[in-house]
C-alpha cells in the first residue's frame, strides 16, 4: 500500500543517515558521501510524489517541510556536518514514527 511504501522510505532514509553518520566517525568519506546522497534523493522523491495541486495545507506542509529537509541535507552533505546529519535524522525519524502510526 501507499502507506507501507512511505513507512519504507523513511526507515530507509533513516538507516541511511545513521550509516553516513558513522561513515563520518570512520573517516569513511565513500560510504558517507554514498549514504548521504542515497538518503537526500530519497527525501526529494518524498516531496515530488505529494499532490500539491489539491491545494491541500497538509500537502503544501509535508513539501515545506521536505524541501528544508533537503536543503538542510544537501548543506550538511557538502560540509560533512555530523551534528547537522544528526538534526536531520531527528526530523525523519519524528516522521517515520508519525507514519508507522498512521499504517
């Protein structure tokens, strides 16, 4: 179902970030660099699969909110930031868990 399909990618998105992060803590830049830009597409697909066309505020607030994830993530990506990564991991862990609810 659609809602298994997101529940999906943000536990990988999740798992991802939790992998650049210790990717960083290794020097490990391949696997950071590979699992941050892995992660960072997936939020972007995230946000081009929402119907914002509806005009729904819940639509237009999930595309807000992907669209400073991403940015906040690509930023984080080139400085090798892992406070930020660890932020952002927050951020889509608080909605993987709001998510698995909803399934």
């Amino acid at each position: 179902s659609a809602t298994e399909l997101m529940t999906m990618l943000f536990d990988k998105s999740c798992v991802l970030l939790k992998t650049a992060i210790r990717a960083l803590e290794s020097d490990d830049d391949q696997a950071f660099h590979q699992s941050a830009l892995h992660a960072l597409q997936i939020v972007l697909s995230l946000r081009f699969v929402l119907d914002t066309d509806s005009g729904s505020q819940l639509s237009e607030s999930l595309f807000a909110t992907y669209t400073t994830i991403a940015a906040s993530l690509k930023k984080a990506k080139e400085e090798q930031d892992i406070k930020s990564i660890e932020t952002i991991y927050e951020a889509l862990d608080e909605l993987r868990t709001a998510w698995h609810s909803v399934a």
